[in-house]
C-alpha cells in the first residue's frame, strides 16, 4: 500500500466522509425534488392537437437550480486532473473511486454528462455562435429562436407561419414538456433518466448517512481528533 492509499484510507475512516456521504446524498435528493416539481407543472397534452407555450421564469430557474446539483454532483464522481499538489490528486482519485464503487450498479451516465451544463456556463460563447450563423444563413430563415420558453411539444412552432413559409426552429433555451427535454442551444439534456438516476443514489446512501444527517439538511460540527484517522 502506497503513501496515498494510507491517507484515503484514514480520511475514510474519520468523520470526514460522512461529510462526502451527505453532500451527495443531499444534491441527489435535490435534483430528485426538483425534477419531480418541473414534472408535475408542465404535463403533456392529453387530447390530440392540444398543446401550449409558457413563459415560465421560476421553472428555468428550478432547471438551473437542478444543473448546478447535477454538476456538483459529476465533480464529487468525475475522475480529473487537477492543479496543485500530487496529494490532492491523488485523493480526488481515490475519492471518486469509493463513492463510485459505493453506487456501483447505477447507471451514472446521466449525472456524468456535461454538455448541457457547459452550454449553460458557456451561453455567451454559443450565443456569438448562433448569432454568426444566423448573419451568415446558415441557419435557414425564417428562423423562430424560443428563448426561456417551455413549449408542450417539439413539433408545435412547426405549424407556425411567417410570411407564408414555415419556419426553422432553433432552441436556444427552452423546456420540451412531452420530451421532459432541456435544449440549450441543441445541447440537450433528458431530465428524467436524471432524476432516476439521482433517486436511485438518494436511496443508496440513505442508510449510510449518519443518523444526524437523515431528517433535514442542516449544519453540523465534525469533531477530529487524534484518533479519528486511525
């Protein structure tokens, strides 16, 4: 056993993985809660023909809210290189490796992608894209760009007419209700394999929460002492 695999080791075993174990498990449960609310405020249209557009402001920011702990939770798992010393390296690598092996079975696919959410942390730099595009026609015009919209369906602005021709639709950020779809300039991300996957970590580390940490998120006190690394 090398240096590092000894000092993981010992972190393991003091107080400061349960502060690993409850982060995770609360941003899970965040995106879990979150995604459920968007779920239940935007149903598919029951009738055929129905359908409808909403300028909705509280659910993108719920949909923010629910990217950001999706990305808080790719970096408590996402292997990478970091600057700085060799020891948090080899922490951060060996960290990442017990909490994955702690899920193992799940499917983490959708909380490891980060497209959708670099495109968020990006949108100035897609915007210049998109805006080049546009000038340049490579775009086809007519162009509808839905902004901070949720729309029921994908093919509803299709039946739009502007002078008499139909339109190319071009999401630059918008919430597709029957899709339970988030497009971001036409990075996409599918919010229910995300909740699914984030109930499904909620429920595994449940049990390995300390008792403290399972009724609420609050604050708490780590006590370290001599003996808590050993």
């Amino acid at each position: 056993m090398d240096e590092y695999d000894k000092m993981w080791q010992a972190i393991a075993k003091s107080p400061f993985l349960d502060v690993y174990i409850s982060e995770l498990y609360w941003l899970a449960k965040q995106v879990e809660e979150e995604t459920t609310r968007i779920f239940d405020d935007t149903p598919p249209p029951t009738q055929p023909g129905e359908g409808y557009i909403r300028v909705d402001r509280v659910l993108h920011e719920r949909i923010l809210t629910v990217l950001l702990a999706a990305a808080r939770i790719r970096a408590l798992l996402h292997r990478r290189s970091i600057r700085g010393s060799s020891a948090r390296q080899q922490v951060l690598l060996r960290r990442t490796a017990a909490l994955r092996q702690a899920l193992d079975g799940i499917d983490l696919a959708p909380v490891l992608d980060s497209a959708a959410r670099n495109s968020i942390e990006h949108f100035d730099e897609y915007l210049d894209r998109t805006a080049i595009e546009s000038y340049k026609g490579e775009i086809r015009r007519p162009t509808l760009f839905p902004v901070d919209m949720v729309v029921s369906s994908r093919s509803l602005l299709e039946r739009f007419d502007v002078g008499g021709d139909r339109p190319t639709v071009y999401f630059i950020r918008a919430y597709i209700a029957d899709e339970r779809v988030f497009t971001n300039f036409g990075r996409e991300l599918r919010l229910e394999p995300l909740r699914d996957c984030c109930s499904a970590i909620r429920r595994r580390l449940e049990p390995l929460l300390p008792d403290f940490a399972r009724e609420e998120r609050g604050a708490f006190m780590l006590v370290v002492t001599a003996d808590s690394f050993s």
